[in-house]
C-alpha cells in the first residue's frame, strides 16, 4: 500500500463507520495529503487552513496508521480546537493514536496496538504497553518543544492504555478489565469527541466524559449496561476515577449495604449479617457475629464455653458449660 492507497482506506472509514464524507464531523472536505516532505527531522503532521486540512509526512512515514493519526487530529479539530499544551494537549494526541488504530483495525491492515512500527525508525508508542500507564507517572511540565509542549506524546499513552484495555481487554492494576470490542469502542470514541469533550479537558475531564457518551449510546450498536462498566473500570485501573468492580451500578467507595445494617459494604467488618455496631473482639477485622473465633482463643465458638472473653483453658468453676 501506498499513500494513495491509505488515503483511500481511511476516506471508506470515514464514510463506512461514521457515514462522513471525510474527516470533518459536518462537512465534505478533500483529503490534502503530502509526501517526502522536508521538515529537517522526520515528522508528520496536519495542519487546519480553513476551508481544508493539509497532511504533511516525511520520506517513509505515509503508512496506514501514522497518515490515519495525523487525519484524527483533523478529525477532532472538525469537532473543537483543544488547547495543545499538557493534558488537554494529550488527549488530542491521545484521540488521534485511537483513531490511527481503529483505522488499521478496521481494514485488517495494521490491526495491532503500536504506533508507527513500519516507520524507518520503528515504534513510536506502544499504546497496549506503554512505559506510562497510570496517572502517577503523570508529571507537569513547562510548554515549550524540548518538553514536548508539557509532555502531549509522552503521556497520551496513560490514556491509550485505558483506550486498550476498554477495547480489547486485559487485567491491570489488579483490575480485570472485559474487552467491548473495535465496533462498539470507535463509536464512543466518536460521540466523546463530537459531543462531549471542550477545548481545555484534563484527564479526568476525558475519563467521565467517554464514560458519559458510553451511557448514551446503551442501546444502539449493540452497547449494554456491562459495557460501559468496562469503559469505567478501564480508566479507573489508569488512575482515573472510581471503579465499579461488580458493575452493579455502585462505585466501589460507595457500595451498598447488603445486610442493611446501616454500614456500607466497604467498611463493614461483617457484610452479609447485621451488626450496625460493628463489635469485634478480638480486634481481628472481622465482626464477631460472623467471626468462627470472636475471642480469638483459639477455640472455635460451637466449642467455646465463653465466646467474647478468652478462655483456652475453658475453666468452669460451677460445672454450668459457662466459662
């Protein structure tokens, strides 16, 4: 495939997934794309001139996913103008990685998770596993292009990883994610960016809104309830939000109280029997009506002739089976 070739899939994905007649939300725009162009260092990029986009790639870097990424920022510069400095910077980055993959995914052409991997230089970033995959990896840095504009490449890949696992799956952080799928993941990709995300959005702003869009597609393209747990989880297990482990609708800090005892299931020392005072003898974190050994002497309670107080011995002065 060449640049005429790849300029071609990514207008038939476009059209066929999205039903646009280009990159552009709302408008029909030629596709501009230039080759073997001299930036001094290799480079691609993509660049707004009003009434069309103009797409600009070194010698060797006009392949599938790399033209398709500089064409997602066209794509969600169609939809707003993010602010291109530090984490709003990273989510146009970000945005831009996803729909480069989605395009190799969907055409079967370069399905996998890497960046750039046909590039003289090799991979430019692995968004399934990236050196920085958690927002603690996250560090601020000053706007200007030794830092990479406050690191907009360097920690996109917090958010890819999330965009990974939501998609294909894959346990992280102790956190087992359920993969949704290409289909379903391209089109809440699409609503985040044309109805939800502003100019100015941090990472956690990118996290509630995709799950946000997720929650008003549930219905179409076959998207569940189940479904936008995942999205959920996927981005709480990078560091952004809170989890909903069981998917039953409660985040994990606020999960119900299954014995109606007044303490949430969290911070309950017995969850499935009542004990809204949370007496615990032995001070073993387990409550003392579902603890097997409430004194903790060693003596089960069917055997125990004084369950709250330690008794090994099991001294019984009177004979009356009470220690």
């Amino acid at each position: 495939y060449d640049a005429f070739d790849n300029t071609w899939v990514i207008h038939e994905f476009y059209r066929d997934v999205f039903s646009q007649d280009s990159y552009h939300e709302s408008q029909s725009r030629h596709f501009r794309m230039y080759i073997d162009v001299n930036f001094g260092d290799p480079n691609a990029s993509s660049a707004d001139c009003v009434t069309y986009d103009v797409h600009k790639f070194s010698d060797g870097y006009a392949v599938l996913d790399v033209m398709a990424h500089e064409v997602g920022h066209s794509f969600h510069r169609s939809a707003r103008r993010y602010d291109y400095s530090h984490q709003s910077g990273a989510v146009a980055e970000h945005v831009a990685d996803m729909f480069g993959h989605f395009v190799g995914a969907w055409s079967t052409l370069d399905p996998d998770w890497e960046m750039g991997e046909d590039l003289p230089g090799g991979t430019i970033r692995n968004m399934a596993n990236p050196t920085r995959d958690h927002i603690d990896d996250y560090v601020w840095l000053p706007n200007d292009e030794a830092n990479d504009f406050g690191g907009v490449h360097w920690y996109s890949t917090i958010l890819s990883k999330a965009g990974y696992l939501m998609t294909d799956g894959d346990t992280h952080n102790a956190m087992l994610i359920s993969g949704i799928g290409e289909a379903k993941a391209r089109q809440i990709y699409h609503k985040t960016v044309i109805d939800k995300l502003g100019r100015n959005n941090s990472f956690e702003d990118f996290a509630r809104k995709i799950h946000d869009a997720c929650n008003e597609l549930i219905g179409d393209y076959g998207i569940t309830d189940n479904d936008c747990c995942q999205v959920l989880n996927a981005f709480a297990s990078v560091g952004l939000g809170v989890p909903d482990s069981d998917c039953d609708g409660s985040p994990d800090t606020e999960e119900m109280d299954d014995d109606g005892d007044g303490v949430a299931d969290t911070t309950d020392n017995c969850q499935l029997i009542p004990n809204p005072g949370q007496e615990d003898v032995d001070g073993d974190g387990i409550g003392d009506v579902c603890d097997p050994d409430a004194d903790g002497d060693g003596l089960l309670n069917a055997n125990d002739n004084c369950r709250y107080t330690p008794n090994v011995g099991q001294r019984d002065w009177n004979g009356d089976g009470t220690g």
